[in-house]
C-alpha cells in the first residue's frame, strides 16, 4: 500500500534506494548506540550481498514497476508464494532432505493458486511483464530465507549487524540508478513521502533485523510463512484505503495459495 501512495512522486529506483538509505541509517545509529560491531568475516559479507541482491535490490526495483500497473492487493496476495519458493530452495541447498508427494501436491496447488488470482482466463488485463515481475519477485525473496538459515545464522552474529551491511550495501548499489531515475515527479507532498519513510525506517530497517533474527530461532521454512499475512493486509488496505478494486478471482486464488502452502510446510514440518 505505502508503495503505491509514493509511486507518483518517487519512481522505483528512487523508492528502491530511499527505503534502504533509511533503513541502513536507522540500523546505524542503532549499532552505535547499542556499541554492536560489524563481523569480522569477509566470506559472510558475500552471502550478505546476495541475501541483499535477492530482498532488497531486485524485488524492490521490480515490484513498484509492477504496481504501475497491478494493484497493491495482488501485489500482497502474490507475496504469499513467497514461502512455497523457500521450501524448494530449501530442499535444493539442503541435500540430505528428500521430498514427499504431498509436498509436491502443495507446490502444485500452490502454483495454480497465483494462476487463479493473475486470472490467466483474462491475462491481457495487465502487461504479461508486470505479473512476471511480481513471480520473479517472490522467486528472489524465496531464496533468502535458505541461504540465511544455511550459511549465516550457524555463525551467530549480531541480526543487527547482518541487516545493517545488508541494506547498506543495497544502498550503495542502487545509488546511480538513483541518481539517474529517482524521482516521477518533484511535486512532493505529505502522503508519499510519509510513505517512503515508514518504507524506509519499518519495512526495510527493522523488519530486515527480525527476519534474521526469527531465521534462527525457528527456521527458514517457518520464518517464511509470516507472507501468509501479507495478502490480507494488502487486501484490506488496497479495498479500504486505496479504494482499489477486487475480482472474486484474487481472494480465491490467495486462499488456494495459502493453502498449498500450509501443506508444503505441514508435510515438511512432520519429516
């Protein structure tokens, strides 16, 4: 929702760099007051960029781009694969898990789910690269949970810290593109850009160090499933606030998602 109120005056780049400028600046400060300090290991600072690459550089340049186009409740709904692409990544990073059939039943449903709530009866709706864009953005998302459950929680660091380097070097990255392309307008007005901060300071400054710290306490797998609150706050706001519309076929689409989800993760959870 907030993505949507700041698209008029920020432009993807600039609400993709904004987000993770506030961001590294909230953690900042939060690391100086609290004297926590960065690791020391160089090998983890690679993971971290690509953890970085897959949450907050290409899913947040390409998600706004899709919102010019698709509303902010299908944007919500279609975040909740986002749990179903953990687990196979999962299954791919840690060999010794086998697969069952009923988490591929889970899959498959999970995947006919997105297929309902695009409405592919009726694809041309939206431009075929803006429902590309929002797969290609909960694919990437998908990735992060595994790789932080495999190669950075065992080390025990800081989540602060981690989430500091991370939306930093998100931050330097998207500065040219920035620079370049970061604004649609300079009519600026309270609305978007009280947006971009609470975008900024929650959703990508604080949010970013519980994720890494709910990573280790109970697992990639089921860290992953708190997307499945995304669609009904995103549905509730984008119809309440936004006054978006609503097709019966999103709502039901969400729901079978969720659903193959909850079979995925329950059929995973009793290995």
């Amino acid at each position: 929702m907030f993505i949507e109120i700041a698209l008029p005056v920020f432009s993807p780049f600039g609400i993709a760099f904004i987000r993770n400028l506030l961001g590294a600046a909230v953690l900042w400060s939060y690391l100086f007051y609290k004297k926590i300090s960065i690791p020391r290991d160089k090998s983890v600072f690679g993971w971290i960029f690509l953890i970085g690459l897959c949450s907050n550089i290409i899913p947040v340049v390409i998600v706004p781009f899709a919102q010019t186009e698709v509303t902010s409740s299908l944007t919500g709904i279609t975040n909740a694969m986002s749990p179903i692409f953990a687990v196979i990544f999962t299954l791919l990073l840690f060999k010794h898990e086998t697969v069952k059939p009923m988490q591929i039943f889970g899959i498959l449903l999970a995947f006919f789910g997105v297929a309902v709530v695009f409405g592919i009866w009726d694809i041309e709706s939206a431009p075929w690269w803006a429902y590309l864009f929002l797969l290609l953005a909960v694919t990437s998302f998908g990735l992060v949970a595994p790789i932080i459950a495999k190669y950075i929680a065992p080390k025990n660091y800081p989540p602060v810290a981690l989430a500091t380097i991370q939306v930093t070097m998100a931050a330097i990255v998207l500065l040219p593109t920035f620079l370049l392309y970061g604004f649609n307008s300079y009519n600026f007005s309270i609305g978007p850009v009280l947006a971009i901060v609470i975008i900024g300071v929650f959703s990508t400054g604080f949010a970013f160090t519980w994720n890494y710290r709910i990573i280790a306490l109970v697992g990639s797998s089921v860290a992953a499933t708190v997307n499945f609150v995304s669609p009904i706050v995103a549905v509730l706001a984008g119809v309440a606030l936004l006054n978006e519309p609503l097709t019966w076929n999103e709502p039901v689409g969400g729901v079978i998602v969720i659903l193959g989800n909850a079979i995925t993760q329950r059929s995973r959870a009793n290995k």
